[in-house]
C-alpha cells in the first residue's frame, strides 16, 4: 500500500469522526448544565419550573450553545489548532453562561449566587480541555497531514508557503513545480500525492490544470484572483437554457443598504461609547502619566470614494515618532511603542477612540480598515485593483480582520475585503461585530510580524 493510500483510509469517514466529537462535547456541557439547573437554580427559584419548562430551559441551552459553538467555530475539530480551539470553545461557554444567568435574574426578579454557574463554567471549560486534546490526537492519528504538490508561476510563493508551514499538523508541501514544466508532467507527478496546490500561475494554464485534476479525481487547493472573487460572488441566473452570472457592480452599497448600515453604527458607536468610557478615562491618565505627551494622536486615512479624514487613536508610540524613519509599520518589539501602548496594541483598544469617527460618519462600524494615503499610494501603483476597497467606509473592524492576521499581504486582504463588500448584508456585519472579540487576544493574528521583519511585496517602492 503506498503513502497516500495509506494516509487516505479513513478519508471516508471524516464526517462522522467529526460529528460523534462534537456531540460528545455538546452533550456533556448540556448534562453539566442539566444537573446545575435541576439541582441549584430550579430549586431555589420561587416558583420552580416543572418538566415541560426544565425541557424547555435546556432546549434553549442547546440552541444558543450550537449557534455560539457555528459563530465561533469551537466545533471545528481537524480545523483549527488545539488552543484556538479551546479558546473559541471558550467565549461560546462564556457567552452562554453568563445570558442563562441573566436570564434567571430576570425569571425570578431577584439576584441568585452566582457561584454554581462558576463552577460549572470551570467544570465545562476542563472538559473542554479534555476533549480538545482527546479528539485532537485521535483525528492527527487517523487523518495525518496531507501531503501536497505546490504549482507556481512567475510570482513568488513564499508568503503562501509559510503559511501552509504553521499548519504543519494539516498539511506538508512535498514538491513544488514551476508551470512550465508542463500540466501533463504535473498531472503524472501529483498521482504520488494527496492534492495540489494551484498558485498563481496564467489563467488558461490554470483552467487547463483545474479541469485535468477534475478528470482523475485529484484534490486541489486554488490560490483565488481578483477576478474569482468577483465571479463567485455574482448571482446564477437561471433564465436561459445556459448559466449565466449576474454581477450588478452598484459601485459599492445600495442605497437603502447605506441607510440600514449606518443606522446601525449610530446605535452601535453609541452602545460601545457608554460602555467603554471607565477605560476611556483609565487609559487617558495612563498615556498622561507615562510621558506627559497627548492623549490622543491623530492621522489622516482613507474612507470611501478616496475621502481623507483624521482618524482618533489612543497615542501608543513616542510623540514624533515617525519624524526621522517616516511612516513604517511598527514590529512587535519596536522601541518607539510606550510600554502602556503595547498593551493597547494587544488588545486593540487604541482602537476605541474610532467610535467618534464613526459617530461622525467617517467610518463604519465594519468595513475595509483604512489605510493611510502615502501607503495606499504605493500599493495600489503594485496592485491597482487596491481602490476596490473603497467602494465601502472604512471600518473599525473587518472581514480581513476575522478571517485574516495582522501580516496578512495588502493582496490577500483586498481579496477578503472584496469578498465583504460583494457578500454584503445587515446580519454579516452583525456576525463579525460579534466575532470581533475572539480575534482581540488571539496571539495567531499577529503571527509573523515579529521585529518588524515582515514586509509586504505591495509595499515595495
């Protein structure tokens, strides 16, 4: 039996690995808050629940913990790495947690000891921990890590391959071939392996290679562009004896679309002001403590339709700190951050400032980050199609922000942003101001942006 026949044995029942793991954790955190609910809040409660409406509690249990669990993704078992994992298991539990405690409060109108439910919390989270570490080995044992061919054109694939290099646990790049070795050479070749990866390479070898592996049933990996992006996010029209795809290109937002979003971000900018102000007030005596400089610092972006306007942050560097080496990216140990900044950094709280932007109507509350216009410049004379963004408002938090990481290339997050603005809707913006704090704390987003090492090809002069 060879490799891949070997590593491809238990392919089939991927699917069913995956559903008993994520039923054997749901059902032990639901029988964990069973036994809590019948056992401590029931019984105090004033007037205690009987069968239908114990059933109907932990029914509503079950709802929420599943649609945190899918927003979050603490389901995704052979996805994601062990401590993300966990940490999205995570915010689930605790988001649940602490709705089902209000939602006692409110039920029988006066405040319950909280101490049970943080006991189950705990109880929950070791178990998730278990699980976590349990399914993980059993799914590396059955499932190891594909081995891939990489094909490549004229463009560099460094950035792609050191990606895929984090997720070792997933896959392996075996061989990498230029295109021009020839599709039917790479055709012969990746039979010895579990798939291809398809670089950027020109667009009818692309095809010609897309529908080769189609035909002998190998698995590949495509590197989208641009034009992909726009393709996949039209509408199929079914109106003729053909498919056809629609792609309206409004240019950005319908208008009524506008009008619901930015209603949205008044409500939300003003909801996160009045919650946020204690640190608003703690941060601004800590920055005025530790150099006596400003509070705030401020800088001219980019929004829509190429409109420039000063954007507020909390100051996290030296005053003039980009007097003498000009506007460059700060690196994760960068001797011009204050030592508070790199706290704020961290966190992204430096960020908070931005709900005034968005008060104003500069900003969304989602939407493409902005980007500075001595930047913006640059990388747009390498990739033009960078102007895309701004078809929307720029945002305090974005798809490419969810989805991507702090070194993400200029071109991969347009590809992301685009994928926002072509997939637009009320409840998208909804899920990612949601999924926003998962991603504040996660050390993954910042991964390979250490010293300031990191370039961007984009940015290249």
């Amino acid at each position: 039996m060879s490799e891949k026949e070997n590593n491809a044995r238990f392919e089939p029942y991927k699917r069913i690995v995956k559903f008993i793991s994520s039923a054997v954790i749901v059902l032990l955190e639901l029988a964990i808050y069973y036994y809590v609910w019948m056992n401590y809040y029931n019984n105090n409660m004033t007037i205690s629940f009987w069968r239908r409406g114990n059933w109907l509690i932990v029914g509503e249990y079950l709802v929420l913990l599943l649609m945190l669990h899918r927003m979050y993704g603490g389901l995704k078992i052979g996805v994601y790495k062990y401590w993300n994992l966990v940490y999205s298991h995570m915010i689930s539990i605790l988001g649940v947690n602490a709705f089902s405690y209000v939602q006692v409060v409110l039920f029988d109108k006066k405040m319950h000891n909280p101490t049970a439910l943080m006991l189950m919390t705990l109880v929950e989270l070791f178990g998730v921990m278990l699980w976590a570490f349990g399914f993980k080995k059993l799914y590396t044992a059955l499932f190891p890590p594909k081995r891939l061919l990489l094909v490549y054109g004229k463009k560099s694939m460094f950035h792609l391959m050191n990606r895929i290099d984090t997720r070792e646990d997933k896959y392996e790049i075996i061989l990498t071939l230029p295109i021009d070795d020839g599709i039917e050479h790479i055709i012969k070749r990746a039979e010895d392996y579990d798939g291809i990866i398809i670089g950027d390479i020109p667009a009818r070898a692309r095809n010609q290679l897309l529908k080769l592996c189609y035909a002998n049933n190998i698995r590949t990996y495509t590197v989208p562009k641009i034009s992909d992006i726009l393709l996949r996010t039209s509408i199929e029209l079914n109106i003729f004896d053909a498919p056809l795809y629609l792609s309206r290109n409004y240019g950005g937002l319908a208008w009524d679309q506008r009008v619901i979003k930015r209603i949205v971000d008044i409500v939300v900018a003003i909801a996160m002001l009045v919650i946020t102000s204690p640190f608003f007030v703690v941060i601004a005596i800590a920055i005025k403590c530790t150099d006596q400089g400003p509070i705030f610092y401020t800088q001219n972006r980019l929004t829509r339709d190429g409109k420039i306007f000063r954007i507020y942050k909390f100051r996290t560097m030296v005053v003039d700190a980009e007097k003498k080496s000009g506007p460059i990216k700060a690196g994760e140990r960068d001797l011009r951050v204050l030592p508070i900044g790199r706290f704020l950094r961290a966190t992204r709280m430096d960020e908070l400032p931005q709900l005034l932007n968005i008060l104003k109507g500069e900003m969304s509350v989602v939407g493409p980050r902005p980007e500075r216009p001595e930047l913006a410049e640059i990388i747009t004379k390498n990739i033009p199609e960078f102007d895309f963004r701004l078809k929307v408002k720029a945002g305090l938090t974005g798809y490419a922000q969810i989805y991507g990481r702090y070194c993400t290339t200029s071109y991969d997050k347009l590809k992301l942003d685009l994928t926002y603005i072509r997939n637009y809707s009320i409840w998208m913006d909804i899920k990612l101001i949601f999924m926003t704090p998962k991603v504040l704390l996660m050390k993954e987003s910042t991964d390979g942006f250490e010293d300031g090492k990191w370039e961007d090809p984009a940015l290249k002069k």
